[in-house]
C-alpha cells in the first residue's frame, strides 16, 4: 500500500468520541466509504495481499464488515458469505457467541455457505479485541473450510485483538493501525 493511500485513509477515518457509550471512541469509515479513491483503494489492497485466484470465499461481518467483503469478494472473483448477528439469517445456522469491545454477542452463518476446503478470506471493518474475528474464524472452521485469512480497514492495536488471534495461527492484515 503505497503511502499516498496510506494516509488518504487514514484521513477518511472519523473519531466520534463517547459512541456507542461513554468511554468508547468510535473509529467512523463513512467518509472512508464515501470517497472512491480511498475505498477503491482500501479494496485494491486487500485483495494485492492475497492475489487474484487464492480466495474461494469471502466472508464479511454485519454491519460494515458487509460493505467492504462484497468488493472484495467481486475483486478476487470469488463468493460473499455474510456472517450475521443472531437470529438473522433464514436457514440452519452455526453459531458462535464471543465478547465485544464493549459487550456480547452471538455470529451466525449458514450451514451451507461453504465447500469443504474452500480458502476463506475474513473481512471486517475493524479489529479491536479479537473477538469477533476469532468467531468468525471458528465458525469457517466448523464449516469445513480453511481460514486463509483476516483482512481489516483498521486495527485498534490497543486492545490486543491480533494477539488474542496468535493460536489459530492465521495471517492478519490490517490497513491502518492505531
């Protein structure tokens, strides 16, 4: 990733302080989303890591994680699986409870979004604690497919979710780190 985009990035990238509760600072991609160069580039990036033709499917996490794992799915020529909170996806599901940032939650994905052994790209917006990377990890696993990967927008060092990645043994790539 070139520095020019690196920064453009990083610039696109808006704090709003104390959401979704006191405390927190919510790490905003809409302006990121907004302006094409950047999120063409966000996009291009991703997928230069790993290169056309390794991915089978693309998962991408509810809400944002949506946005950004349908590109690149269309990029890498590959398919888009969502991963959805529970109780929002209409056929028999696995699922994975795991703690936010700032709560808990359960992820669920559909019985048959995958082949066995399909190479299995993970998108999401942020990686923070880890924990819903971890999910999505084990839930691709259940599936009978192969974790290729974590790809992210951002990454919140701070709250250690990389390390909390360490014993499933997966490469994690981040565009920006804070």
């Amino acid at each position: 990733m070139s520095l020019d985009l690196g920064a453009r990035l990083r610039d696109r990238v808006r704090d709003v302080p104390d959401y979704p509760k006191a405390g927190v600072v919510f790490k905003d991609i809409t302006p990121l989303l907004a302006d094409h160069v950047a999120f063409a580039g966000a996009v291009d990036a991703i997928v230069a890591r790993r290169g056309r033709g390794t991915i089978d499917k693309v998962v991408g996490i509810e809400a944002r994680g949506f946005i950004v794992a349908a590109a690149v799915a269309y990029h890498f020529g590959a398919g888009f699986v969502p991963m959805r909170k529970q109780g929002k996806l209409p056929s028999a599901t696995f699922r994975a409870a795991y703690a936010l940032e700032y709560g808990e939650a359960v992820l669920e994905v559909h019985q048959d979004a995958f082949e066995a052994g399909d190479r299995v790209l993970i998108v999401d917006d942020v990686l923070a604690t880890g924990g819903t990377a971890r999910a999505a990890a084990s839930l691709v696993a259940e599936a009978g497919a192969v974790v290729a990967g974590v790809s992210v927008l951002l990454e919140l060092s701070f709250l250690g979710g990389r390390g909390r990645l360490a014993d499933i043994d997966v490469d994690v790539h981040s565009l920006i780190t804070y």
